[in-house]
C-alpha cells in the first residue's frame, strides 16, 4: 500500500502520554525510534526543506527526521511528498 493511502490527509498524533497505550507498544515505538536515531540524520525544524529537496533531486536521497509544524506536513503531502509522522515517545520510562 502507498504511504499517502495510509495517512490520513490530515494526519493526527494520538496523545500517547496516558498509560493506556499497551507496554508491548510501548516497546515497539521505542524500538523504531532507536532505529530511526541510528540510521538517519536528525535535521531539526528544516525537515519540511531537507524532505522537499530530497523529493526534488536537489539532495541525495537520505533518511531523515525532525519536525514539521502541521501546515508544512500538509504541504508536503499535497505536493505527493510521502512522509510519515510517527510517536515518538521518550527513550524510556520517565
């Protein structure tokens, strides 16, 4: 399945700070992110840049993470950008 076809247009992060969400959830999203950290580059606040330059040739093609304010996702995603929001939950218990 296409990534645009499994976000929503108007993505939306559940608060995950509640102690509902499952301890193996828990596990697995603190996994990814370990993942994430390790074999991509952190680009802070310019992701919206870094991830259009990469779409449009302008950079070599590169994992990325960092953030994005809710208008520039949605830009991306207008523009068929695929990219993907993900919890990201503290590296353990606090």
């Amino acid at each position: 399945m296409p990534l645009q076809d499994a976000v929503p247009s108007s993505p939306v992060i559940p608060d995950l700070s509640s102690d509902a969400l499952a301890p193996d959830m828990r596990t697995m999203l603190r996994a990814l992110r370990q993942k994430v950290e390790a074999e991509c580059t952190y680009v802070g606040s310019d992701f919206a840049k870094h991830a259009r330059a990469i779409a449009e040739g302008e950079s070599e093609p590169q994992g990325i993470y960092g953030e994005a304010t809710p208008e520039e996702a949605q830009d991306l995603h207008d523009d068929g950008i695929e990219i993907a929001q993900i919890p990201w939950l503290p590296p353990h218990d606090a």
